[in-house]
C-alpha cells in the first residue's frame, strides 16, 4: 500500500524509485502450470514431513547449531533451528523463516534476531533450504558454487519431467522444503503428530511466514501451493517479504543485469543457448509473479527503489500481482536493497524488521499493527511514538468506558437489528442513537464514538450475532471500484484504516467526489458498504 511520506522525505528520487517498484508484470501461467503442480504437490504430500531434535554429535558439520532435523522431499534432510517462547509465555503462533541467497551466519546467530518474536508467543522455526550450510548431508555443499556455478543453477540445464511434477532445478526442492517446514510447523501447533496430519483442524493457532530475497520468492512460491490444499482456505495466515526475487522474467531478461540469482541465471543461458527453451520454460512455472497471483494473505513487503541484486521492477512486480485485497497489503519502501547504502539507509532497513515485529505480533489484528506504520511506510527515520500507538488503541477504546454504558450500547445495538458493517448511515443507527442519548442525555458518546466502542466490542466478541447484512448493492465498474479504494487510501492511508472515516466530514467529501467523478448518485450508507466490502 502507499501511504504520504513526510515531508523531510520527499525529492525527486523516491519519485523515481516509486514508479520503478510500481511496475505490473504478467502473472500469465504456463500452459501446463496446473498439471506441474498438481503433480508436484501430490509428491510431496506423499511425504509426511519429520522434525526431530538432533542427538548430541550428530549433527550437519557444515552447520552444527541446527537444533531439529526436518525431512523433506526425496528424504532430504534439512538443518533447522527452532526458537522457542520464553517458559510462561503462552503458544500463541508459529512462524517459519526462511533465508536469502547468501547465508553469512548459522543457524545459532541466526536465532537470535527472533528472540523479541518467540517473546510475544510465537515459536519460529528457522529453516535452512536443501544444499545450504546446515542441509547438506544428503546434497552435499551446492550454495558455494564452483566455476562460476551457484546454487540457483544447480539442475537448470538437466533433464526435467514437468508434466509428473518432477523438476532437477533445485529450486523445486526448495519450495519442497518451505512447504514441508509449513506443515511441520502446522502439526506442532495443533499437537498432533504425523499420522494424523489429514485431520481438519478446528481452533488452529494461527502460522505466518517470512522470506528475505531468495526466500521471499520460496515463501511466495510455497504460500500460493498452500492455499486451500490441506483442507483450510488459507494455511499461512500473515506473509512478510523482503525484496522477493526470481519474478517477472520477461521484464527481468530483457534488461539484464549481472548481479544476483538473475545474473547467474544469464550466465547459464549464455553458455547454453541450445538449451534456452527448457530453462525458459522452467522459469515460468517457477516465476513469482504468476504464483503471488495467487496469494490471498495479508502481506508486508520490503521493496527497495534501488538495488542491483534484485531489480527494483521485478520485486515491485511481485508485490503488485499479490491477490490480497488492497487493506492488507503494505508496502515499505527503502532506498537500497542488498547493498549497505549510507546511515539513513541504514535506520529505514532497521525500521523494517520493527515494523515487521509488530506485523508479526499475535495478539492485535495486522491492521491495528500496522495502522500507526503507515504514515512512515515510503519515508522517515523514527517509529511511530508511544503516544501514535495509544491513539490508534484508543480511537477504539473510549468513552463510554464503563461496563454498564457497554451493555446498554450492546442492547441499543441488538435492538437496531442490523449487522455492524451495514450500519452506519442508516436509520437503524438513528435508532440506536437515540436510545443512546435517550439514556445518557448529555453523557452520550458522538456517532463516531459509539461506532469506534461498538468496534471494540466486537474484536472482543462481546456482540451477539444478528445474521448475515443486507444482500443488495449498488452495481459498480471495476473501474469505480478502484476510484472508490484510491479515494480512500487517499483520505486516510489504507483501507485498513477505512473505519475513521465514519460520520467525519472526510466521508461526505470522499462521497461527494466519487459521485461526482464516477457520475453516480450513491448514498453515504451505500458507499460505505460498498468501501466495507472492497477491503475485505
């Protein structure tokens, strides 16, 4: 998403590094991508996924501070490290993580960056891709390459049977291996072991999953695979990518460069013209942008405006094809990616892994977390202050504060009738305001105030039920659908944040406007509903 940067933050070069990353790619398919990966995912759910703890003296040499052991497809043993909430801290989440393209510390080191997550219930799981240090004992070392061979090309030029769902490209046992960690990951949470993994799972701890550069396009890949396959319409329930890669190669080739995976990849085909259209072909069924099309998680990303690893284009592509509606994604902008860049380079990178602790904190909705990030998302150099937090907390737990005048907005709310989303503006509201201020007279709260507690209530679960809203709606264009979101991403920062908006002088002049650049007549009740389904 793309909130107003401030105004120390704004020159001529974000503009330029925004309308790189702004870049739509084509999220088109192979022709046989459905038949390669169902094949493919048939594979490797053949394959019960295993994590054991590793006995003392038996670990991978290349990296023996993995603390479990994850089997994958094919057998592969994987190295991973499992962070832990501290003891009294209650299991609230589980998250994987999955590395980048150049690994520089183990396993151990690793884990320590993730300690301030497992403190807020998540238990992480660290995973090290096949032929990575730490996931070498059945593949040997394929990360450190020789004569000018890496890990990315390690089988791209062999012999590949797509239409069984079998691939020699690494790249295809990687996804494996994130998929395989999901799902590992996915019985611990729910405390029942291997045999019984075909189990719905009713009242499921909630799984995320972060990728950096090589592991954002793996997560992105393994996301997309996961969705609705293990008899749930969304295993991985947040997604935090940074700087995915190995996206929108007809862009990516055309404009070639010769840093990272991509300028390995070039490297190949010029030595191997002849075998130009298998490795193509194998690209577009690995292509990220066609898989994100498919990813319906709410989704924080990392893009950079600059960067001469992972072109800003092709990881601004990705983001861009994400399927998830515009209220749950957010884009954060920094000026580099993978070089060290100067000291305020430096503190927006540093920004990043806060923000994305907060995205990643189980206990608040990701739009509450997210919301007081959203001035700051394409600049600046500071969090958010304590007191942007507490504004946030409280724009949804204020007056009236007390237990009884709760109840009473509870009874004024069950006697409207009507569901929450479907209320503002409409004479049921009247209805329930009236007998608000019937009751409190001059204590009574404004209509934005008792919509904001009847919010509140409702996170809390303290609404009853009152069945589905109203069903009709004004019909309108894609295209006005896009002015009406643009509209009030413009207004208020995200569509997240669409709540403030309700019965403030903002509303009436976005209303007006779209009416009057749409050519339509909508009422305020109508609009709203209209904003309310938008982002969801």
């Amino acid at each position: 998403m793309s909130a107003e940067p401030p105004e120390n933050a704004t020159d001529d070069r974000l503009l330029e590094g925004i309308r790189a990353i702004a870049r739509v790619g084509s999220s088109v398919p192979a022709p046989d991508h459905s038949v390669f990966w169902g094949a493919w995912f048939r594979r490797v759910l053949a394959q019960r996924p295993t994590l054991s703890p590793i006995p003392p003296g038996e670990g991978d040499p290349s990296d023996d501070s993995a603390t479990h052991r994850l089997t994958s497809l094919g057998g592969v043993r994987l190295g991973v490290r499992l962070v832990e909430p501290p003891e009294g801290v209650p299991l609230r989440a589980g998250l994987v993580a999955v590395h980048g393209a150049s690994v520089g510390k183990s396993l151990g080191q690793s884990a320590l960056r993730w300690r301030s997550i497992a403190e807020t219930g998540v238990c992480v799981l660290l995973v090290r891709v096949r032929g990575y240090p730490g996931s070498q004992l059945d593949t040997g070392d394929l990360a450190s390459g020789g004569t000018g061979v890496g890990w990315i090309t390690r089988g791209l030029d062999q012999s590949a049977r797509p239409l069984e769902g079998e691939m020699d490209w690494v790249l295809s046992g990687a996804v494996a291996d994130v998929v395989n960690a999901c799902r590992a990951m996915r019985n611990r949470l729910a405390g029942i072991d291997d045999e019984q993994e075909a189990r719905p799972l009713d009242d499921k701890l909630p799984m995320f999953l972060h990728g950096e550069s090589l592991g954002g396009a793996l997560a992105t890949i393994a996301a997309a695979q996961l969705s609705g396959r293990l008899r749930q319409e969304r295993i991985i329930e947040r997604l935090v990518l940074s700087t995915p890669t190995l996206g929108d190669w007809h862009w990516r080739l055309s404009n070639p460069a010769p840093g990272g995976l991509g300028g390995e990849i070039l490297r190949l085909l010029e030595a191997k013209p002849k075998l130009e259209e298998p490795i193509l072909t194998r690209l577009h069924l690995m292509d990220t942008v066609v898989h994100a099309a498919r990813v319906r998680t709410p989704t924080l990303c990392k893009l950079a405006m600059r960067d001469e690893v992972v072109p800003a284009p092709t990881a601004g592509a990705v983001f861009n094809a994400l399927a998830t509606s515009p209220g749950q994604k957010w884009r954060f902008v920094v000026p580099v990616g993978h070089a060290p860049g100067d000291r305020s380079a430096a503190r927006r990178a540093s920004l990043f892994v806060r923000c994305s602790a907060d995205f990643l904190d189980p206990q608040r909705p990701v739009e509450d977390s997210m919301a007081p990030w959203e001035p700051l998302l394409l600049g600046g150099d500071r969090p958010p202050e304590a007191g942007a937090r507490g504004a946030q907390e409280r724009l949804f737990d204020t007056a009236p504060g007390t237990d009884e005048s709760d109840q009473l907005l509870i009874r004024a709310y069950t006697h409207a009738g009507r569901t929450l989303d479907a209320l503002p503006y409409t004479q049921a509201f009247e209805s329930l305001y009236a007998e608000l201020t019937q009751t409190l007279g001059g204590d009574a709260p404004t209509r934005q105030d008792a919509f904001h507690r009847l919010h509140n209530l409702r996170k809390r679960k303290a609404l009853p039920r009152l069945g589905r809203a109203p069903v009709s709606l004004p019909k309108i264009s894609p295209e006005d659908e896009t002015l009406l979101a643009s509209l009030v991403v413009g207004a208020v920062g995200s569509m997240g944040a669409r709540d403030r908006l309700v019965y403030d002088r903002a509303f009436d002049a976005l209303v007006e406007r779209f009416n009057s650049e749409a050519g339509h007549t909508l009422r305020h009740e109508d609009a709203w509903r209209l904003i309310a389904r938008l982002a969801k």
